[in-house]
C-alpha cells in the first residue's frame, strides 16, 4: 500500500509459517526495528530520519496490528524463537536490531540466542529486567491512552505526541490497543515485564555492539533496569537522555536519531 508521499511501504507477508504485516522503508544495510507493547506507532520522524541511511523494516508481531496470533507463542522467549525463524525467512545478512520497551527485550532475547546473526544492538527503554530501584509501571492499571501518555515527561512537548495517541482515537485504534495489551498480557504477566534470569544470559551478547538508549525520568521501565542491562553486557554503551521519558524516540527525535546513526554506522 502506497502512495505518492509515501516513503515506506505496508505489506501481509507469510514468514516462520504465518501471515504478518511489515512495513519497510529506505535504502542501505538492513534495520530491523522491534516494537513496543502498544504495537507499531505508524510511519513517524525518527522511522524516516534512519530510512536515509538504513532499510528500516518493521513486522508487527504474532498477535499484534493485523498479524495472525500463534496459540504457541505465550512469552516472550517464544517470541523471540519465532523470529530467529523469520529471520531465516527474510534472509537477512546480520541486520542491525533495535527494539522499544517490550520489543526492547525482545531484542535482547533473540541476541543472547544467536549474537552472531546480528551486526549491533540498539536496547531503547527496554522491559525485560526488573529494576533494582523502582519498579516497571503496570499498564493495566490505566486505559492505553494514559499508559501512553505516562510514557513521556512532557506530553504537551512532543510534536508527534498526537499522532501515537490521538485525542479522539478512532474504533480501529481503540481494538488495536485492546488486542496489543491482551497479547502483552500474555506474553509478559507472571513475573510483569521480566524474566529473572535474563541478566544472566545477557553475558552471551558481549561481542556484539550494544547500544543502551533511555530517558532519564523514564516511569515505564526506570533507568535502573538499564544499569543492569549495561552491567550484563559486556562492552555495551549506555546514553541517557535528560529531560526525556520512556519515548525518546517521540520526546527528543533529534538527539535519538543522532545517537542510533552514529552508533549504527560505527561513526
């Protein structure tokens, strides 16, 4: 689906033996980006500033947006197996992997099962580790949209705030939201947004560049959660990004865009 403006492309393709929709944008070494619990976002900035150096492509999981959910798929280790399958079905040659919040460990997930696979490692805010000093925000305590809200520090700030979280979001994006917290209900309850003994497994990922990306007043997953994930991966480079929540990527774009390229492209 395209149109004259567009830049990007969305698409149901079969992959790992199932239908997902992906969306692919730009040109250059291969970006795979892994969204967060609240589904993909949409085309945004920072999804075209990095489509100017790199393939950008975005699958909207098993369960989420219009991608067919797999009964077999009930955490996120699962999940992560998936994708290692698709990932043989796209024929990827070591793409980059940059994950948000849940999708932040599901990156971290599918690293510590193949780090040979993958080129570098970006982790934005991501879920996965249980912070030590705070703890993960639960999100099914609030509606999406205030989950989404509590997301960033200063809603009113972020030019594409409205576009993530519309004032009057419509019936198809209210049953989006709906059916993307039921699957990250299922795939995350027990423990909430972690799995215990991933600090441990993280040691396999040391060889692999690793960027740590997070908000300094992030209230969805604190910054003490990417303390650890520095201190477990050797080698790793951790960035935090003052006056900014859980959503750099929406809050502060330009600093995001300049750290992930720079990072990305070895500069």
């Amino acid at each position: 689906m395209t149109t004259a403006s567009q830049t990007w492309t969305k698409e149901i393709v079969e992959l790992a033996g199932t239908r997902v929709e992906m969306v692919s944008g730009g040109t250059g070494e291969p970006l795979l980006m892994l969204h967060d619990e609240m589904g993909h976002p949409g085309w945004l900035r920072y999804h075209e500033e990095l489509s100017q150096t790199f393939t950008v492509q975005i699958i909207s999981h098993p369960g989420f947006g219009k991608s067919d959910r797999l009964d077999w798929i009930d955490s996120v280790r699962d999940m992560a197996t998936w994708y290692m399958d698709a990932l043989d079905d796209l024929n990827l040659d070591k793409p980059s992997l940059m994950g948000f919040s849940l999708g932040g460990w599901l990156a971290a997930e599918m690293a510590t099962m193949s780090p040979e696979r993958f080129s570098r490692l970006v982790l934005v805010g991501a879920a996965g580790i249980k912070p030590p000093v705070g703890e993960i925000y639960d999100m099914f305590l609030v509606v999406a949209k205030d989950y989404i809200a509590a997301g960033l520090s200063d809603p009113s700030g972020a030019d594409e705030f409205a576009l993530i979280c519309p004032e009057e979001p419509s019936e198809e994006q209210l049953e989006a939201w709906e059916d993307a917290r039921e699957m990250a209900c299922r795939l995350s309850w027990k423990p909430y947004m972690h799995y215990p003994n991933l600090p441990h497994l993280l040691r396999r990922v040391k060889r692999l560049p690793t960027l740590i990306l997070w908000g300094r007043d992030d209230k969805i997953v604190p910054l003490s959660a990417g303390e650890v994930y520095h201190q477990s991966i050797g080698g790793s480079q951790l960035v935090v990004i003052d006056g900014c929540g859980h959503r750099p990527e929406i809050e502060r774009p330009d600093e995001f865009v300049r750290h992930t390229r720079t990072f990305l492209t070895g500069g």
